[in-house]
C-alpha cells in the first residue's frame, strides 16, 4: 500500500504542471485586496495559505527537478507549457508584495532579487526553447493564452520594485529604473503575445477542448499592467518616476478598459465551451489562471481608483474582490477533494492533452 502510495505520489510531482505558481498568485493577490478593503484577518489567512503553498510547491518542483529532470526540460521545450515556468517569477513576486504589506521588506528584497534573476533567465531561455529553437513548423499554431504568462511576470517585477522604492534608501533610483523598465516591457511583451495568439485564432481550427481557463490571462496581464502602472504613479520622486508618471497613469486607465472589455468575451467563451459543446469542467491547475486574472483585475480597480482618484473604478475593483473570492473558494475546494479522486492534487488538466498533443510531440532532448 505505501510502495503503491509513493509510486502513485512520484509520477503526479514527474506530471506536475509548471504553471501551478498560480495557485500562490490567485492567493496572494486576494490576500493584498482584503488589506485594502480592511478585512486583516481574512488577509493574514489567506497570506499564510500563500505563503504555505509557496514552500511546498519549491519542494515539488525542486524534487521534479532532480528525479524526473527529463520531463522538466521536456516542459520547457513545449510552447503549451513552456511559459508556465513564469508563474513562479509571478507567484514570488506577489508574496513579495503582500510581505511588504506587513513591512518585512528584508524578505521581499530577497524574494525580488531571486524572481528578478528567473525573470531574465527564462525571459531568454523559454522563447529560445518552446518558440525559436523548435524545429516543427509553423510554431504560431502552437500559440496560446499561457504567453500572456510573460507578462504577468514582467509586471509582478514591476509592482515589487515599486512598492520597495520609497523605504529603499540609497536604491531607490536604482528600482524606479527596473520599475519603469520591467513595465515597459511587459507593455511590449503584451503587444507581441497578443498578435501571435489572435493569428493562431484567425488562421487556424479553434476546437472547444483548446479554448482553455489559460486564456483567461489575457485580462490578467492587462489587469497586472493596471496595478504596475498605478503602483509606479504613486512611486516617490526620481528622474525616471517623474519623466513617465503622466504617461504611465494614462496607459494605466486604457489597459483598465480593455481588461473590463475582455471579460464578457471570456465569460462568452466559457459557456460556448462548456455549454453549447459540453467540455466537461474539471479540476486541474489551469484553472487557477482563472482565479488570478479575476483578483488581480479586483486589486488593480482599487488601486487605479486611488491613484488617479477615479472612485467609480476603485467601487468596481472592490464588488469584484469579493467574485474573485469566490471563485478562490470553488477551486480551492475542487483542489482539495482530489486526493479522493483519480490523479491526486498535482494533475494536469485532462481538457488541455488534445491541444498539446495537436502541436505534435515533444521534442528529443540533446
């Protein structure tokens, strides 16, 4: 019984999705938007369920590196799950802000420090591996709402940077620099992933099954640019916070725009998905990428309101805090009753295996 219960454990970490950082995004930035509405204790427990999903998910990945280091690099080479891996720059860096909430900015230095080094890493490797160095073409077919991931990362880099400049002392021009620098990147990164997936939706067969909760990071990563941008506006004076302020609240108020427009489509998307062609909706880590965008679009309402003094939008990100919340709580649930079902805590979800194995195999590794 417990050979069979550890066999079964090692192939869910060797199956693990690399997306599941997710989990600690969704958390830590419902966690942040209860600090900012006032509700403390509901905060601490949500910023502790963070934090503890945080470490046991460094375990799992640390020993899927080390026992089943062919199925990592696998993942890294897959244009489905490549970019996942940017979940946990995203994941550690909403940690970091909701840390520096409660003043313990010596461990949210630490966490941007090792978030913003994967960040560079990956921000090179990932598209080299799963994009440029692929030899199966066209690569665009393989396009998918997970690059959106990259810039949800690029913009966490930002928010971070931003919320420490003010007590960083002799650094602080230095994080107004990677403040600045991160979130236009991640504008740019927002523009290119948003051209290669609306190709792939225009020039190639869309089937139900590949419409799938990662699309959702669409809204989420121009929700992220939102809370970046806002958090840059109410950054203190330095050359580079006072040379882009006006255009940065500007851009800031657009990508909110666009993020409230998107979400009917996906709401849309989602009943023609599950509705009208009966994907069944199960659980599996994808659907994180659903509770992040919804609380982040909620935080960056409420932020956006009180940066640009625009109460409407603030009123707005707080009704949807408490959606977002709920939705936390459903999937949260349906996590939690896995180990009673087939598959164990740490599987995929079944409904995206069509759209990778449509890409084609993965490739040899040399």
């Amino acid at each position: 019984m417990a050979v069979n219960r550890g066999a079964h454990l090692g192939a869910a970490v060797r199956e693990m999705s690399p997306g599941y950082f997710a989990l600690v995004m969704a958390t830590g930035i419902i966690s942040v938007g209860m600090t900012l509405i006032g509700f403390q204790t509901l905060s601490i427990v949500l910023m502790i369920v963070c934090g503890g999903a945080y470490l046991v998910l460094l375990l799992l990945t640390a020993w899927r590196f080390i026992a089943y280091r062919a199925a990592f690099l696998a993942d890294l080479h897959d244009p489905h799950r490549g970019f996942q891996f940017f979940t946990f720059v995203a994941g550690t860096n909403v940690l970091a802000a909701r840390l520096a909430i409660e003043g313990w900015y010596g461990a949210a230095t630490a966490l941007l420090a090792l978030s913003g080094t994967t960040w560079v890493v990956l921000g090179y490797a990932v598209p080299w591996f799963a994009v440029l160095g692929r030899t199966a073409r066209p690569v665009l077919r393989s396009a998918n709402g997970t690059w959106f991931i990259w810039v949800v990362a690029s913009q966490s880099v930002a928010i971070v940077a931003a919320s420490l400049e003010p007590v960083a002392d002799d650094a602080r021009a230095l994080l107004a620099v990677l403040a600045i620098l991160s979130w236009s990147v991640g504008i740019f990164l927002y523009g290119a992933a948003g051209v290669f997936v609306s190709l792939r939706l225009m020039l190639y067969e869309i089937k139900p099954v590949e419409m799938d909760p990662p699309y959702w990071v669409s809204m989420g990563a121009c929700a992220i640019t939102v809370l970046a941008g806002a958090r840059i506006v109410e950054m203190a004076d330095a050359p580079m916070v006072d040379a882009t302020r006006g255009l940065v609240g500007g851009v800031s108020v657009m990508f909110w725009a666009f993020a409230t427009w998107l979400i009917p489509v996906l709401v849309a998307v989602g009943v023609w998905r599950h509705v009208r062609h009966h994907v069944p909706l199960t659980y599996g880590a994808s659907l994180w990428s659903i509770s992040f965008p919804v609380g982040m679009y909620a935080v960056a309402g409420i932020y956006l309101g009180q940066a640009d003094q625009l109460p409407l939008v603030g009123q707005i990100g707080t009704v949807v805090l408490w959606v977002a919340l709920a939705v936390w709580l459903i999937i949260f649930v349906a996590m939690a009753r896995q180990p009673l079902r087939r598959g164990g805590l740490l599987r995929a979800t079944p409904e995206t295996q069509p759209a990778n194995e449509a890409a084609g195999p993965r490739p040899a590794l040399r």
